[in-house]
C-alpha cells in the first residue's frame, strides 16, 4: 500500500501531532508499505528537527510568507500527486493542507481519512473561534464530510467528532508509546511533581499553582516542576501566580525530548496533567512507560488510570487535585512504585506502535475497500 502522511506542523515541540505521524509513519514502513510524509517548514524544522526525523522519508514544503498562519504551501500538492498514494492520513485542520488533501482526493477520487487530534473538542474550538467559524464555512467542514473515515485517539475524541454527524465513518485507534528502558535514576530524599507538555491555557496549569499552594507546606520533600515551550507568553502569567502566592519549591524548565524527556519522567515520582482537554495526552502514556504514577483529570481520556490501578483520574477544579496530590504523596514508596510498574505493563500490553499501526493499516484497507464498492455503483 502506498500511504502519504500530510500535516502542517513536522516539528516534535512537546511531543504534538509531528512526534506521531514520525512514529506512526516509521512503524507502517517498518510493516513493508511504501510510505511518505509530507509536511510544511517551519523555523523549528529547518533549524533542529529535520536532522533528528527518524520517520518515513519527509518532504517539507516551503509556505508563502504572507501565508503562513495559513500554511499555504502550493507545492504540497504537487508532491501529493508526484507520489500517487493510494490513500492519504490528513493530520489537524484550520489550515491549507486540508485543502490541499481535498483537491487531491477530488482529481484523483483515492480517498483519505482524518486525524483531528483533539482539534474538533469543544474547548478547541473556543480558541479563535471566528476564524474557525469561517475555514468551516470556507472548506474545513467539506474535508471533514468527504473523508472516507475519521480516527479518534480515545472514545471521548470520538464523541467529539460524531457531532459532525459522523457516527458511521468514526474509528478509534490510540496513539501509539515507545517501548523504552527506564533510565536509572538515583533514590534521593527529595521528591519532585512533574508536568510536561505545551505551557498553553488550555492545560489549566494555573489551578495545578493554585492546589500546590495549598500543599508545599505540608510535603516538605516535595517539589514541583512545570516543563515545556511556552506559548501564548501563558509562562510569564504563572510565574506571576508563583511570585503573588509566595511559593519557594516550584520551577519552569524549556522542552526536553529523547532521552532526556525519559529522564525527567522516570526521575519523577508523580506525573500530573490539569489540562481542561486532551484528545489523548501522550505525556500520560509516556510517564506510566517510565513507571511513573499519574493524576490526570477528566479533560484527558484515561479512565484506566484507575482501573489498572496506576494513577487517578480526577474532576476538574483546585479541590479535587488537591485531594488526589495529597493522597499520591502521602502513599508510602513502595505502594507509588508498584502503582509505577502496573502503569509500565499496561503500556506494554496495549499501546505499542506495532499494535497501533496495524490497526491504523486496517482502516485504511477498509477506506480504500469502500471506494472500490463505490466506484462500481
């Protein structure tokens, strides 16, 4: 099968939509298909993340300047047709590769299916709502209706989507985590809270301030460290919030990837993800890969946390996570650890990339099925 990979963002700045179609489209060429990624440049991708791409072969496509919030990039489809893919896998919308995906699919009539990545919840589609407004006028709500299948990372995702009037075409297939060793790290007596990922509004880190406030005195040995790129110059606010609430054991760290990102989550004893809404939250998969407990709350689709018995998934607001980090702290070493090694064995069980891509393969058979159906009525 020949399977071309469109998205507008290449770059792995906190392992967004670039890290999985990077591990996605490797896996699926790993399974013997002929594989291709197609992608728009950006600072971050001319500067670091193009010598550190270990995906399918990637094409970058230069993006008009006057455009670029857009992404309008007419190259891209000139290299969709140059490659000839039977099916394409379009990653997020708003922008011109959605466009691009439809005209493409309109000349040659293959089909393609979409990966909103959490871009269809509702509290996505609260951020610059106006503009949104009018590319769904414009095209966004055609490539959505046109496409053979749209593919939710989690059942919450899926509800999402099913808004649109979808419920027929809607498949849910999780992210995929990579099978890593757990760095060692050193048994020391101070502990450390962790959240990692974009440093946005959306991931609510204000009430995560808010509820350590009510706590640092009580768990002395505790620390929290809040790491990622910042966006929105959201950094600055909470910092602000530190200084207003007087609170000495909270630190902000850039982005860390590869090995290092392993590090800081195996060297953590508790992972922590406030955020108002995820569609799948890959940091929660990553920390519980390096046998480290999570509280995450109900924006984040991982009820499972309390079924493997590996972390807790939590209501919304200051209360409720001041009630879980008090519990997770107060447990004993040992009860956090083995919460940590049935977190790892669960990621092991059922989201490794093999599994992931072969379930992803079979919609794409599917789509391409139906299309045959189709074209003899």
């Amino acid at each position: 099968m020949r399977v071309a990979h469109v998205t507008s963002g290449l770059d792995r700045r906190a392992a967004g939509v670039g890290a999985v179609v990077e591990a996605l489209s490797l896996e699926q060429l790993s399974l013997g298909h002929d594989v291709r990624v197609f992608g728009l440049e950006s600072s971050d991708w001319s500067r670091v993340d193009r010598f550190r791409w270990e995906g399918a072969p990637v094409e970058a496509l230069k993006v008009i300047s006057w455009a670029r919030s857009f992404g309008l990039s007419p190259g891209l489809r000139t290299a969709l047709s140059r490659f000839e893919p039977d099916i394409v896998h379009l990653h997020g919308l708003w922008m011109y590769p959605s466009v691009a995906v439809l005209q493409w699919h309109l000349r040659t009539g293959n089909p393609y299916i979409y990966s909103p990545h959490g871009m269809l919840s509702p509290v996505a589609l609260s951020y610059s709502k106006h503009k949104k407004r009018i590319a769904r006028i414009l095209f966004q709500d055609k490539v959505i209706k046109r496409a053979a299948a749209l593919v939710a990372s989690a059942a919450a995702e899926a509800d999402d989507i099913r808004l649109f009037g979808l419920n027929d075409r809607v498949s849910i297939v999780p992210h995929g985590i990579h099978v890593s060793p757990v760095p060692p790290t050193f048994d020391v007596q101070n502990k450390s809270l962790l959240t990692l990922g974009r440093i946005h509004p959306v991931k609510n880190l204000h009430t995560l301030i808010e509820a350590w406030a009510l706590l640092e005195s009580k768990h002395t040995a505790w620390s929290l460290h809040i790491v990622g790129p910042d966006e929105c110059g959201h950094r600055s606010e909470l910092q602000d919030l530190v200084a207003k609430l007087k609170l000495q054991r909270v630190t902000f760290r850039a982005a860390v990837d590869g090995n290092q990102r392993n590090v800081s989550m195996a060297s953590a004893n508790l992972f922590v993800l406030p955020s108002r809404s995820e569609n799948f939250a890959l940091t929660v998969a990553e920390s519980l890969m390096m046998e480290t407990p999570v509280i995450a709350t109900r924006g984040a689709p991982w009820s499972g946390l309390v079924d493997q018995k590996c972390g807790w998934w939590i209501e919304h607001g200051v209360d409720p996570l001041v009630a879980a980090l008090d519990a997770a702290m107060s447990l004993p070493e040992d009860k956090r650890n083995a919460m940590g090694q049935r977190g790892r064995a669960w990621m092991l069980r059922d989201y490794s990339w093999e599994s992931v891509a072969n379930r992803m393969l079979s919609v794409y058979d599917d789509a391409i099925a139906q299309r045959s159906v189709e074209s003899t009525l």
